[in-house]
C-alpha cells in the first residue's frame, strides 16, 4: 500500500499554529490553577503594607498625646513648687490645647490627695467629688505599678461626653528623683477611629480595634464599641492567631481576615473582606490573554502560510529534479534563484551532480582496466600459496628442535639456580655462626673485665670491711666511757637535788622569821617601822628564794629523766653495736669466699676466650671458601642465561616466523579468494555503471 503524502507547507503551517495555541492553553491552564494562591499572596502582600500603614499613622497620632504627658511629667514639679494650684492648672490647660482631642491634662500626687501633701490638679478645673482620689483610679494604679514607662488604659465612655476616650499615663519624679505622682491626659479616639475605619485592603472591606479581650474599641457601627466581642460575634477566626503579635492573613470560604498588633499598646487591628475584587481583576486579566492568544494564533496562521508557501516552491523544483538523479539521469540542471539557504543548497547540489558524473565517467574507463588486473591477480596468487605453503612447514620444523634445546638450558640454569641457593643458605648459617662467635667473645671478654673489676671491689670492701671493725669497737668504747659518766652525772644530779630540798627549807626559816619580825614591828608601833620595812624585804627575799628553789627542783628532775632516757638509749647502742660487729666479722667471711670463686671463674673464662677465638679463625675460613663458591655458580648462572636468552630470543624469533609464515598464507589464501570476488565485482560494477546516463 502507497503511503499517504503529506506537504511540507502544511506541515510546517500545522507546526507554527500549534505551538502558539499549546502556548496560550498553557499560560491559560497555570493561570487558572494558579488563581486562588495567586489571589492570596496578593492579598498578603497588600495585607502587610496596609497594616503597615495603619500602624505607623497609629503611633504617630500614639505619639504626640505620649510626649505631651512625658514633658508635663518633666515639668509639674517645677510648676507646683513655683506658682499656687490656679497657676499651674493653666499651665496644664496651655499644654493639651496644643494637642489635638485632648479632653483634659491632670496630675495626682502618689500620696492621697487628702493627705499633707496629697495634690489633684487638672487642665480644665474639675472638682472631684468627696470621695474621689487618684490612688484609686486605675491609670493612677498602673503608671505607679510601671515606673517610668508610659501606660494607656483601656477605652471608656465619658460620662460628661458620652465619647469613647483613652487614658493615657506616667509617673512623675522630683527633683531627688522620686516619684511624686502620675501625670494622666484623656484623649478622644476620633482620630484612631478615623484612621482605624479608612484602612481597607479592599474597597469592599472594613477594619476594626479590638483588645486583647476582643472586645470592639473601633467599629464601622458605633453600637459595637465596647460592647460586642469579636470572637463572639465570629466564632470561626481562631483567637491564638489573632492574639500572637504579628501581623496574619488567614481565609475563610471566599473571605480573608488580617490582624495586626498597634505596638506600644495592648490593642489588635484586624481588617476583613471578600476576595471577589482580587479574583475579578486576575479574570480581567484571564480574558486578556485568551483574546491575545487569539489574535496570536491567526496572526501566525497567515504568516505561517506565506512563510510554508515561499520555502516549498524551490524545495518542490529540488525534488523533481533530485528523482530524475534517482533514475540515474545527471544530465539536467537546477537553475538557481535567490540568495537563501535553498540557493545555496541548490548551487552544491548542481556541483555535486556535475562531480558523481565524473565519477562515473572515470568509474566505467578504470573499471575495465581493473577488470584485466583481476585476471593477472588471480593466476599469481595461486602460485604465490604454494610457495608460502612450504616456507611455513620448514619452519616448523625448526621451530621445534629449537624449543627442545630451551628445555635443556632452562633445566641447567634451574640447577645451578638451586645450587647457588643452598651455597647462599650455607653461606648465611655461617654468617649467623660467626656473628653469634663475634657476640659471645664480646660477651665473655665483658665478663672477665667484670670478674676482675668485682675481684678488685671485693679485696677494697674486705679493707673497708676491716676498717668499719675498727671504728665500731672505737665507737663502743667510747659509748662505754659516755655511759660511765652519765651515771657520774646521775650521781652528783641526786646532791644537787638535797642541796635543792636544804636551800627550800631554808626559804621556809626566812618566811617564818619575816612574819615574826612583822609581829614585832607592828607592836613596836611607830619606832617599828624601820624594822617592818626590813621583815617586808626578808619576806620578798624569802618567796623569791623559795620560788627559785621550785624552778630549780623541777629543772633537776627533768634533767634526771633526760639522763635515764639517755642510759637507756647508750645501752640500746651498745647492744646494736654488739650486733653489728658480728654481723662485720660474717661479711668479712662471706667477701673472702667470693673473691676466690671470682678468681677461679676469671681463670675459666679466659680458657673459653681462647677457645671461641680459634672457632671464629676456622669461621672466617669457611666463609671465604663459600664466597669464592657462590661466585663461581653465579659466572655458571650468567652464562647459561644468556644462553638461555639467545634460545629464547631464536624461539622468539621462530614463531614470529612461523606466525607471520601462517599470516602470509592465511593472506595470500585470502587475497585468493579475494581476487575472484574482485573479478566478480568489477562485472557486476561495469553492468552497475552502464545504467547512468551521463552524456
């Protein structure tokens, strides 16, 4: 069955219009898929800025009733202490009507306005009732309970006004830098309300004041502030996402909510609407871009058209005559228009016909000559395999004994190889024979150094032995001498002691004759005096004697106990030396044994050095006598090596011969074979060539 032609202009007509109509269904398909998070992050973003806003015209509006208190704060204590209550009430009412919506300015003392020095005084000279007092009112209560920082009370209704005011307070400090009040002003929410109500996201949408409680302090219906909770009155928003002081877009159904928090205070925007406005302008633009996509896809279509139409007529020409070349004509020509692509294509493709003409011309003129050449080819090739044929059985022949011979000398250098490794093995074991003679003549040599030098120490220590004999019976004799007059010291200690005992009662005769003679003097009355004077110096000479007496008794019995302590020690020394001079005379003993032995083990190392030399002398013979062997089987090894790399080497040689003898006849078979299909196909290519019509 004849395929189905379909033209290249259509084609390309096709192609052009359906990639502007996949383009515009694709943009159109993200769009509508994209709409509704479209719609929401335009609606964030128009959120954050609106907020944005409002909260900056807020505090700015904040801002001005906050420093109007901070400065009358600064100042009151000044304008109190200089001027009567009249003056500085005016003074307060200058300040607030420099502020926008202030009601009234006033200042409460930290104390009670009742006591001593309690104080109210306010911008527009209201008298509190009797029982009124500032420490009660909550913005009095909050500013005290945050010093120094600037405290806004929720909204109330004025009783006089029946407005919706705010309280806005700080405390106030002396000149010693106390606080000695709160400075408060009442401000109406007219301008919040104002700013609060004509912040819209949307044009159809509203916004709101809450407090933390929810409860409306702004609202498009006036009945709703301070009455109503927004929370109660849409049950659906989630209060956490509301109350967590930062700005939040949440929906619900085709609704958006916002909340934001007034910074600075307790208080929450929060704006609503419906997303119908957004969604009918992202339409708008839906519709936009389907029109534009239309008006794309015909504007392509007609450029489409022309485009298909002036590239298909040179291609058409092209194609009638490339199916006369497909017949094997190469006699017709293009004839070239234009400056395109096409032009080009067209010029190369008269070039080439007019080069394949030529090449068939010269195709049939060398064909037959190669046809007389595969004749001449085929009858030398047949001779040439014979003689190959019999080049490659003598080389095998060859081939063969040669690999008998490498068998030989591979056998004789392994031998010699073995041969060479057990002189190697025994040349070793003799190496480690006569170093370990080497290490045991040092050894033995630094032995008999040693026997000698402890021989030479022995015969010093006998000496030492000797002498440290004598100088402990010199030291015990002369312990024995101290120990004699030790017991002489005990002795004469003991007269010292009664001499101690006479001169105590001595003390006691002269005490006793001072009492008397103080008896007497008394009843001598006044001649007696000179005589008391005299028993009072006997009395003193008495106690100091009799005092000194004590000392020195108590000094003689710790010198006693000294001096037993000492007998007892000189005779534990005797005792020790006792021991030590028989432990001398036992090591005395004991060093004359061993320098003898010492002697006779320096004698019998000598004999043993003697030995091991002539040892290492025979060693050494050994160990030239192998070297002299292992250098005569390496000059073997060398040889039967290299007559081992020759026979490798001819071997080598030999199978490249025969190798290549096999190649050249598996070629010239080859080239056999291919001479008669060569022959065959110059036939079939001069059949093949006499089709083409060329002239």
């Amino acid at each position: 069955m004849k395929k189905r032609h379909t033209s290249l202009a259509l084609q390309i007509l096709l192609l052009c219009i359906g990639l502007v109509v996949l383009a515009v269904v694709t943009v159109t398909i993200v769009f509508m898929f994209n709409l509704d998070r479209l719609t929401r992050v335009k609606l964030e973003t128009q959120a954050h800025v609106t907020m944005q806003y409002l909260d900056a015209d807020l505090l700015r509006i904040l801002a001005s009733y906050t420093d109007l208190v901070q400065t009358a704060a600064s100042v009151i204590n000044h304008v109190v202490a200089g001027t009567d209550h009249d003056t500085a009430e005016t003074a307060l009412q200058d300040m607030a009507a420099n502020v926008p919506d202030v009601i009234s300015l006033y200042y409460g003392s930290a104390v009670s306005r009742f006591a001593p020095n309690g104080l109210y005084i306010d911008s527009d000279g209201w008298e509190p009732p009797p029982t009124w007092d500032p420490p009660n009112r909550p913005w009095h209560q909050a500013a005290l309970a945050n010093p120094d920082q600037m405290m806004i009370i929720d909204p109330y209704v004025d009783a006089e006004t029946n407005e919706l005011v705010i309280t806005v307070a700080r405390t106030a400090r002396n000149q010693n830098g106390e606080i000695s009040g709160v400075m408060a002003a009442d401000v109406l929410l007219t301008q919040f309300a104002d700013i609060v109500l004509a912040g819209k996201i949307t044009s159809d949408g509203s916004t709101v004041l809450i407090d933390t409680d929810g409860l409306f302090i702004v609202h498009p219906d006036t009945s709703f502030m301070v009455e109503k909770n927004l929370f109660e009155e849409m049950p659906h928003l989630n209060r956490n996402t509301i109350l967590n002081n930062r700005v939040n877009v949440t929906f619900h159904g085709n609704s958006y909510y916002c909340s934001a928090p007034v910074y600075g205070t307790s208080w929450i925007l929060v704006s609503m609407g419906s997303l119908r406005e957004l969604q009918d302008s992202f339409w708008h633009i839906l519709r936009l871009i389907i029109i534009n996509g239309i008006c794309i896809v015909i504007i392509s279509f007609l450029t489409a058209m022309i485009f298909s139409r002036t590239l298909t007529v040179p291609i058409i020409r092209l194609f009638s005559i490339l199916k006369a070349i497909a017949a094997g004509d190469f006699t017709q020509k293009i004839e070239a228009q234009g400056s395109d692509e096409i032009f080009q294509m067209t010029l190369l493709l008269n070039e080439t016909q007019e080069s394949i003409k030529n090449l068939i011309i010269n195709i049939k003129k060398e064909t037959e000559t190669l046809s007389a050449i595969g004749n001449d080819l085929v009858s030398n090739m047949s001779l040439t395999a014979a003689a190959v044929a019999e080049i490659t059985s003598n080389i095998r022949n060859i081939n063969s004994r040669i690999l008998n011979q490498n068998a030989s000398v591979s056998a004789t250098h392994e031998t010699m190889e073995q041969f060479v490794f057990n002189i190697n093995n025994l040349n070793d074991h003799v190496e480690n024979q006569s170093n370990n003679i080497s290490l045991a003549s040092s050894a033995i040599e630094e032995m008999v150094a040693n026997i000698n030098s402890v021989t030479v120490t022995l015969v010093s220590n006998t000496e030492n032995v000797k002498n440290l004999s004598d100088t402990s019976e010199i030291g015990r004799s002369g312990l024995s001498g101290v120990a004699a007059d030790i017991q002489e010291i005990v002795r004469e200690s003991e007269g010292l002691l009664e001499i101690n005992s006479v001169m105590q009662n001595i003390a006691s005769q002269t005490n006793l004759l001072s009492m008397n003679a103080a008896i007497e003097a008394a009843h001598a009355g006044e001649s007696g005096k000179g005589f008391a004077v005299v028993a009072d110096e006997i009395r003193k000479l008495a106690e100091n004697s009799s005092s000194q007496s004590k000392t020195i008794r108590s000094v003689l019995k710790k010198i006693k106990t000294s001096i037993d302590n000492i007998t007892r020690s000189t005779n534990n020394v005797l005792g020790k030396f006792e021991a030590i001079d028989s432990s001398i005379r036992i090591v005395s003993e004991q060093e004359e044994n061993i320098r003898g032995a010492m002697e006779e083990q320096g004698l019998g190392s000598k004999q043993i050095l003697e030995g091991i030399s002539n040892v290492n002398e025979s060693t050494r013979h050994v160990k030239n006598d192998s070297y002299e062997m292992i250098e005569g089987a390496k000059e073997v090894i060398r040889e039967s090596e290299n007559l081992e790399k020759a026979t490798q080497e001819i071997v080598s040689s030999m199978n490249e011969m025969a190798a290549g003898a096999e190649h050249i006849d598996s070629a010239v078979n080859f080239v056999n074979e291919i001479s008669g299909k060569n022959r065959e196909a110059i036939n079939a290519l001069m059949q093949e060539v006499s089709r083409f019509k060329v002239e």
